[in-house]
C-alpha cells in the first residue's frame, strides 16, 4: 500500500469567497504520492497533469476537483465535511488500488487539457442541428471536450454515414484518457 496514513486533514470554507456553499480540504501526507501519478492519470482521466511539478487535477462532476501533489491531496467544492471524508476516502483507495495494480496499466502523461475543440468539432457532423442541446457543434465540442457531455448525446454521430468520424473522435478523446465526468 502505497498510502497508509494522512497526517492531517483541514477542512475549511473558501476565503475568496465565503458566501459559497462549498468546503475545501487538505490533507497532508507524510508519504510521497507521486509514483502513482502516471497511473492514476491513465486510469481516472486526469483533467491537467503537469508531470515536471508533479501535479495532477482530477475533475469530477458537480463541479469538484482533487489536485494531487507529492504530499498534499487538496479538495475543492465538497457540499459538507461528510462528503470531504468521503472524497478523501475514495482517492485514496484509488491511489493504493491503482498503485498496486501498476504493472497491468500503460502510464499515461497526456491529459484531457492536451485536447483541442478544433480537432473535435473537424470530427463532428458539423450541421448545428441543435439535436445535442447546444446552438452549435462547436458549442457541443468545448462541453464534450469538459467531459460535461458524451458522444451519444450528439444524435447525428450515431448515424450509418458518420460512424468512422466518431471512431476517430472517440480514438483522439482517449488518447488523452477523456472520459464523460457522469462515467464515475
Ligand atoms: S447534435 Fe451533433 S451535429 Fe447537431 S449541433 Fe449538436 S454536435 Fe452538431
């Protein structure tokens, strides 16, 4: 196990802001985490993974992030401080989980802010039909690029005559380990 003990945990309400009803937390950690970087990028999608300074930002739905660094975990946009223990508890067990099994995982040093929506929308039907929600396809393409949406939320893409533009834009998305935010 690759983390065994948080050292501490501060939980507190963002100084910026303080009419947010949200909670930040950060735990300090006596062990060195990054190791497990590479892997953990490759297996949860991280959102911007700097591997020179050794930081990894994870985006997760609702608006919640965890940032990575040797030794810190930092929390941000928890509801309460029930779900900031939840949060930790979970990336936890994901780090030593996915730690352990390193040797089964390709590591990855990509990461989803590598993606540009020009690529993506070159990919799509490009008709702005408006069937995905969004005005424009360029619209869908920087929500797709967030991971806000999926491919199967663009109703033309599943279409007999687009079917290898989408296997090219689901090949480039998980060349850089995309992944729908709803997928956790
Ligand atoms: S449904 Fe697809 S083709 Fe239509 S606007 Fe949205 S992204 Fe473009």
């Amino acid at each position: 196990m690759l983390l065994d003990r948080i050292d501490n945990f501060d939980i507190f309400r963002p100084k910026m802001d303080s009419s947010k009803e949200v909670l930040h937390a950060i735990a300090t950690l006596e062990t060195d985490i990054s190791p497990s970087f590479p892997y953990v990028n490759a297996e949860l999608g991280g959102w911007d993974y700097d591997q020179a300074n050794q930081v990894l930002l994870l985006k997760l739905s609702n608006g919640k992030w965890i940032t990575l660094h040797p030794h810190k975990i930092a929390i941000r946009g928890a509801r309460d401080i029930e779900e900031c223990h939840v949060l930790l508890g979970w990336i936890k067990r994901q780090i030593n989980e996915i730690y352990d099994h390193r040797n089964h995982i390709t590591p990855r040093y990509v990461s989803q802010a590598g993606l540009k929506i020009m690529e993506i929308l070159k990919l799509l039907p490009m008709t702005n039909c408006k069937l995905c929600g969004y005005a424009t396809c360029m619209a869908y393409a920087a929500a797709l690029r967030e991971g806000e949406i999926s491919l199967n939320d663009c109703p033309p893409l599943g279409e007999e005559k687009f079917q290898e533009k989408r296997e090219k834009l689901r090949a480039y998305l998980e060349s850089y380990g995309w992944r729908a935010l709803d997928d956790e």
